[in-house]
C-alpha cells in the first residue's frame, strides 16, 4: 500500500482532504500534519511515496519544507498544493517541487495526479535509480522558464508578447529559440530576429516544448562517458521531434505531444550519463562488445532502459500523460493498448527511423508488422524521405 503525506496548517483543509480521500483508503495510508517539523518527523519515522504540502505555514514554508525532503529524502514525489498566487513563494518551491496544484484542487484531478505520480514511482522499481532520479543536484527538477511559461499560460488571456518576454529574460535561450525557427528544419523564406514573431509561428505549444528541451539539454553538464556525445544526443532529438511532429501532422494535440517526447525521449540517457557515467559506459561496452541494441544493454547494467528512467523524470515534471507515455514506450508501443497511430507510435517510428538514418550504434529496428497493424504502414517511405531532408538540414 502506498503512503502519501499532506501537510498544511489549516485545520479545516486537512478534514476536507481525508473526506476526499476515503473512499481510497484501501488503496493509500494517509497521513495529515500540521507543520513543517511533523512532516520531516513523519518522515524520520516511516517511508512515505508522496508528500503534498500548502505553500505558506507558520514557522516553515512550503518551499523550505520541501527542500528539506529533497535533500533528505529524495525519492519521495514532492508536490505544492496551495492557493496563494504569488510569484516570489512559487518560484521559491519551483527547484524543489515536482508539481504545483492550486486551491481550489477538485478531488478527481488531485487523486490523478497522485495516482500518476505513484504510477511513475513504480515505472521504476530500483530504490537506487529512484533516489538518483528524484535528487535536488542539477536536475531532475523543472527547469524553471518552462514552469513560468506553463504558470503563464493558466491564464486565457495571455498574449504572445507576455510568453516572449518570459522567454527574454534567459538571453541564451532567446537565441536558441531564434536559431531554431531560423533552421533549414523549419523552412522559412525569410529570417525571424524577434521572440515574439518566432512564438506566433510556431505556436505556443511548440515553443514550449523548445524551451523544455533547450533548459533540459544545457542543464546536463556530465562527465565525460566514451561513447556518448551530449551534442550528438542534442541533434539527434531534434530530428525525432520534427519527424514525430511531421508524422502526425494534422492531429494538432497529438502532434505537439509527439514533438514534445521527441525532444525529451533521450532524457533518461542524460541522467544516467550525469550521474551514473560508469554504468553508462559499461552499458556502452557491452551494447559493442556483443552486439545487442541499446535498450538491452540498458537493462543489463542498470535493471531498466533509459526510456523509463525518462518517463519516470518527466511524470515528475507534470508533463501531459501521452507525452510521458510515448518516452517510457519508445521502444515497444505496443505494450499500451490502442488501435489508432498515436504520439507513442510516432516517436517509436521517427525514432527508429532517425537512428537508421544516423547509423547510430545499438539502434533497434522499426518492427513494420506494427505499422501494419495501425494501418500506417503505407507512409512509411514518406517518413523516410522526410527524414533524409531532416538529416540534410543539420544541426538544429
């Protein structure tokens, strides 16, 4: 049975929440504190999987209390459920916090988000690569433009200048952003020098999930691992997230997903390399010495491939479900149930489809009886060629 934590001073709040969660009591313990010190003494006591904790208490914060369970006790899933708006606090938890839910919390959105996270706590059974996965060094906490711009967004007034000016603050990121939309992988006849005209062409949604992938990619800085080549990694992400956006084109929402884990679908492999480098080229040997792909080699050396790893760290970001879904499957999207050709399958296709273009080592082959079966298998010298102008284009 899992075990959650909510912590919050507010006598009447608590009562609504073990109201709330009744009817799940045989599937979560929960426990309700009042401060700060009686979750870390909770704590001390037992293993909890989630903590959910208000932002403003009296003698310790939301933000301070979860920073003292990050360091602590790292694999606990850290979760902000608060009605104060204010931006300084909320930024303060940002580092620190997994996902922030706001007052008022409807109960059906609340126990998904618990159930999800519990979910991804699974996803990875090794209490080791848990621990590792949800530390406070570096990452794996949101990168902090992207939890802006989400916080942004909340609101449906916001207008393309207010999403440009959060992405200027970050001068570095403004110029990647402009050097990306300026790549032969868009295709534009005539140059973009502004952030705002860049965010209206490629949409909200797709300047996000640049900004997610730019803020995760610089954030890893990791030894240096034979075999493994951050700026390699970089370009080849890239290119499965244009073909997996290509693929789908004209699905707008599966679209953006598929674009989305294709930026993100080797963040499991970054993590390894940034904290477990060893292992990663120990995992890198053994995929060239016998010549197995590289999600077996993964398993060998850690118990589980790096797909899952990435899923489980971006369950933990808030990332919408197919998103996560597509990058823990990327190697069998077969193994979730569905009938149509979806954000999983097409990461798993253009994925596939960039590796053999690449010849990158340990590259799995593209199983066709699947796209058969989706009744997409027709496409598939399209994709193709599509791919080939993606690799002509370059560096993104």
């Amino acid at each position: 049975m899992k075990r959650l934590l909510f912590v919050d001073d507010e006598a009447d709040i608590l009562r609504g929440l073990k109201r709330m969660l009744h009817p799940y009591r045989k599937e979560w313990e929960v426990v309700m504190v009042s401060s700060g010190a009686e979750a870390l003494e909770a704590l001390e006591k037992q293993h909890f999987d989630c903590i959910v904790s208000d932002m403003r208490m009296p003698g310790m914060s939301g933000a301070e209390l979860l920073s003292r369970v990050a360091e602590r006790f790292p694999s606990v899933a850290r979760f902000v459920l608060s009605g104060h708006a204010d931006s300084g606090p909320i930024m303060q938890a940002v580092p620190v916090t997994h996902q922030y839910l706001s007052k008022p919390c409807s109960a059906k959105h609340l126990i998904n988000v618990v159930r999800r996270a519990l979910a991804l706590h699974d996803l990875v059974g090794d209490e080791t690569l848990q621990a590792i996965i949800g530390g406070t060094a570096e990452l794996p906490n949101r990168p902090e433009v992207y939890s802006k711009l989400t916080q942004l967004l909340a609101d449906d007034d916001v207008s393309l200048r207010d999403v440009a000016a959060v992405i200027e603050q970050d001068v570095g990121l403004s110029a990647k952003i402009l050097k990306v939309v300026n790549s032969a992988f868009f295709g534009l006849a005539q140059q973009m020098t502004r952030v705002q005209d860049a965010v209206g062409y490629l949409g909200i949604n797709t300047v996000k999930g640049l900004v997610l992938g730019e803020e995760t990619f610089r954030a890893f800085q990791p030894p240096r691992v034979p075999g493994f080549s951050l700026d390699e990694e970089y370009r080849l992400s890239m290119r499965v997230a244009r073909l997996a956006q290509d693929v789908l084109r004209g699905e707008k929402e599966q679209s953006e997903h598929a674009f989305i884990a294709g930026l993100l679908h080797r963040a499991g492999r970054l993590l390894l390399a940034q904290k477990l480098p060893d292992k990663l080229a120990e995992a890198i040997r053994l995929q060239a010495e016998t010549d197995c792909d590289r999600p077996r080699a993964e398993r060998e050396v850690f118990g589980v491939d790096s797909g899952r790893v990435g899923a489980y760290l971006l369950g933990l970001w808030g990332l919408p479900y197919p998103v996560v879904e597509a990058v823990a499957n990327q190697y069998a999207p077969w193994d979730v149930p569905h009938d149509s050709f979806q954000a999983v399958d097409a990461l798993y296709t253009a994925r596939a489809l960039v590796e053999e273009a690449a010849a990158t080592p340990g590259r799995t082959p593209l199983d066709t009886n699947h796209l058969q079966r989706l009744g997409v298998a027709d496409r598939l010298e399209a994709w193709r060629e599509r791919c080939a102008e993606l690799q002509e284009a370059g560096e993104a």
